[in-house]
C-alpha cells in the first residue's frame, strides 16, 4: 500500500525510481530467498520499516517530506533532515541481516569479530551507496539534485555515513539479545523441519 501511494504524483519521477529501487531490489531477493533461507522476523519487520522510509522519501524527495519542513522550522534547523533517518535507517537495520547472514552461515568466530563484520558490511553499503549517488549527479547533471539531497550541506555524504555508522553500533546494542533468540528459534525450526 505504501509503495502505491508513493508511486502516484511522486515529486520527481527520476528521483522517485532512484529511492525506490533499493526496496524493489530487497523484495526480489526476499521473494526468491524466503524460501531456502528465511530470515527471522525482526529482519523481516526493519526490512519492511526501511522500505517504508525508502518510499516516503522517494514520494517527497528527501528535501521535501513535509513533517521534517514543519520540524525544520520549529527547530530553526537550515535545512530538511528527512534524508538523515533514510541514512540512520541504512545502518540501522542491514547491519541486522549481515548479523543473521553471518551467525547462521559461521562465517566468523567469536562476537567481537562478528559485530566487527556487520559493521564494516553495513559501511561498506553506506559508502556504495554514496558513490551510486555520485554517479547519479555525473550522469543526470540538474536532475541529480533531489537525489543528493545535500541541500547545500558540504559535510553532506560523511555525515551519511557517520548516521549509518552510528546506527549500526546502536542497532547491534539494543537488538542483539533479541535477535539472537529469534536466530536460535528460527535454526531449531529448520533443524526439527529437516
């Protein structure tokens, strides 16, 4: 439902495919993975809020979603912040996949070095995801201006990646306990299924 409101009268249609796209993508492989590797349900549940913030973005543009003009002013901010929950959000919750992905394949051993993983997986698409913008603006020239969102900020794409980082390292604290029971109840199911 809420990529079919987003997708009707979206401010800028480019703008709109380019936010959308990460969450059209995440579905496909969600679709053509559930069945041999489900993930747990809080995955599923900050998977889906992500998309949500995705598709609001891509509505508006980042610069342009209305609550954030409204706090904008209320808070004497110089510019619309939406685009930092959009990066909060990038931090946030892939660093619970590369988590999932990581603990259930035994790619590392020992906590420390998985979180260590998870984190540097989840800067890794941070950063990507910066350079896709960059390409974006070299290759769309006035176009690219809703999708960089930058809104004149210089510090613009570290600040990014300072929301996805420390969202990651947030994430990992208030999750972990959780997420590991769901993985432990989610890999005795698949053992009892076998």
């Amino acid at each position: 439902m809420v990529l079919a409101w987003s997708a009707i009268n979206p401010l800028d249609r480019l703008t709109w495919w380019l936010e959308v796209s990460p969450a059209l993508i995440a579905a496909a492989i969600l679709f053509g993975t559930h069945q041999r590797f489900p993930l747990t349900t809080l995955s599923y549940i900050l998977i889906w809020l992500h998309a949500v913030i995705l598709m609001v973005g891509g509505h508006y543009s980042y610069a342009e979603v209305p609550l954030f003009d409204w706090l904008s002013q209320l808070f004497n901010w110089t510019r619309n912040n939406y685009d930092k929950v959009g990066h909060f959000a990038q931090g946030f919750v892939p660093v619970i996949i590369a988590r999932e992905i990581l603990i259930r394949h035994k790619v590392v051993n020992g906590r420390v070095w998985m979180h260590l993983f998870a984190v540097s997986i989840t800067l890794a698409f941070s950063a990507f995801y910066e350079l896709i913008e960059w390409w974006v603006a070299l290759l769309s020239a006035s176009e690219s201006v809703a999708f960089l969102g930058t809104q004149g900020y210089v510090w613009d794409t570290q600040s990014d990646m300072a929301w996805a980082l420390s969202a990651s390292i947030l994430s990992l604290l208030l999750l972990s306990k959780i997420h590991d029971q769901q993985i432990s109840n989610l890999m005795n199911t698949s053992e009892k299924e076998i």
